[in-house]
C-alpha cells in the first residue's frame, strides 16, 4: 500500500528538511501558536520555488474560532488567487457556521477559486456538530480530503471516528489523520482508522544561534523545525505495513 506523509512547514528551512527526508507534501503554515494561518507571499513562493514535493498552504486569516466575517472571506479569496500563481498545487481551507455546521455555500465559492488545484478541509471539522453530515458536506463542495484528529484532540484518541468517517466516505474522499502523530504510534494509527495519508508536524525546538543574549529581555528565541529522524522513522514504519 502506498501511504503519504504530509509535514507541516513553518518556515522555508524546515520545508527542506521535510522534503529531504522522504516527506510527500507540505502544509505551508504561519503562526504556530495559533494553530496555523496563512504564510506569507514571499514564504509561498520560495516554498514553490524550492520544492519538488506540492506545497498547501493553509489559507486562514487569522487564529480562534472558524467563523469568517465578509472582509476576512475576501481575504482568502485573494489568498488562494496569490497561491495558485506562485505555483502552490494546493489550499487547505475550512470555514463554519455558528450552529457546528460547515458553511457550504462560500467554501464552495473557495473551492471553485482554487481549481484546479486540490483542496484540504483542515481541523475546523473537529469542532462540527455531527460529523457525518458535514463529510457528506465536504465531498459535496469538492474537497480532497479532510484532516481530522477524529473530533478529539489527538488522532489516536479518535481512532474510532477516524475509522467511522473512512468508512463512510468509502473512496469519495481522503481522510487523514493528524494531531500527534508520531513514529511510536503511526503503524498503530494506520492499522485502527484503515487511512492512507498521514498528517504530522515532527516539530522539535531549536536553540538561538544568537552569541551574545540581553538577559533583561528574558525571553527564549527558540525556532520551531522538523526533526529528519523522526519523519524517516514514520515513512519507516509505514513503508512496513
């Protein structure tokens, strides 16, 4: 069986250490705090440019909630329109209603600005209302694939869902976990939801460069990046099964 890694990427150096290690696609992210909005023009096309493996860039204006006002919708409209030109070969979208349902009509309309390139539904799908209606929902608008951790904060911990919403999409649609996963638990993961695409940020922190440190600002200037080890050992593992 041929499964897919996808890594997310943070910034331009950890997408090339995704890319070197066996990673199959990158979710291009901003703002990691807030759980990822979208990177910048000049991070999408040096991402583009520097990678032979497709770049999604997440297209997401700001953290919170998936509620999107008019002005931050048109935001993303442009945001998708600067990404297909840069080269991206796919977005990762999600938008909600109040009520825990998805907002059809202007994902549809977002879907529609990004073809033909592939669309993601993200993890606004962990916080709908009835999770069958809104896969049914999803493949409707022609979107690829979901990721999802299952409703729960981690994959594993929504194994179960995952393995429920792979039934029901039966091939209409891509299911890929993400939240947590990691190498001690990816062949497990794999084998319990039946998904082929895998979804991980194998983040680890790394130190200042900095030689010199004004102590009074008493702050860490840490950087997120991928551990190679641990992506190798996920597509290790998988490459087993």
């Amino acid at each position: 069986m041929n499964f897919i890694l996808e890594v997310i990427g943070f910034n331009i150096d950890s997408c090339l250490k995704a890319q070197e290690a066996g990673a199959n696609r990158i979710e291009l992210c901003a703002s990691p705090a807030e759980g990822g909005t979208t990177p910048s023009y000049g991070f999408i096309r040096a991402a583009c440019e520097k990678l032979q493996i497709p770049v999604y860039p997440i297209i997401r204006p700001r953290g919170g909630d998936f509620i999107v006002t008019e002005e931050e919708f048109n935001i993303m409209l442009s945001d998708i329109r600067i990404s297909k030109e840069l080269g991206s070969r796919g977005v990762v979208i999600g938008m909600l209603q109040t009520n825990g349902s998805i907002d059809k009509q202007r994902c549809q309309i977002l879907v529609e600005a990004a073809y033909p390139m592939g669309v993601t539904f993200h993890r606004a799908f962990d916080r709908v209302k009835d999770p069958v209606q809104a896969l049914e929902d999803i493949i409707e608008i022609g979107c690829v694939r979901i990721l999802s951790s299952g409703l729960q904060p981690t994959a594993m911990e929504g194994a179960e869902t995952l393995y429920q919403l792979n039934q029901q999409s039966n091939g209409r649609i891509i299911i890929m976990p993400g939240s947590g996963v990691r190498s001690n638990n990816i062949v497990e993961l794999a084998q319990k939801t039946g998904a082929t695409e895998f979804h991980s940020s194998a983040r680890i922190n790394i130190a200042s460069h900095m030689n010199y440190t004004n102590m009074n600002m008493q702050e860490n200037l840490t950087a997120l990046n991928v551990d190679q080890e641990e992506i190798k050992n996920i597509i290790g593992h998988l490459k087993q099964l």
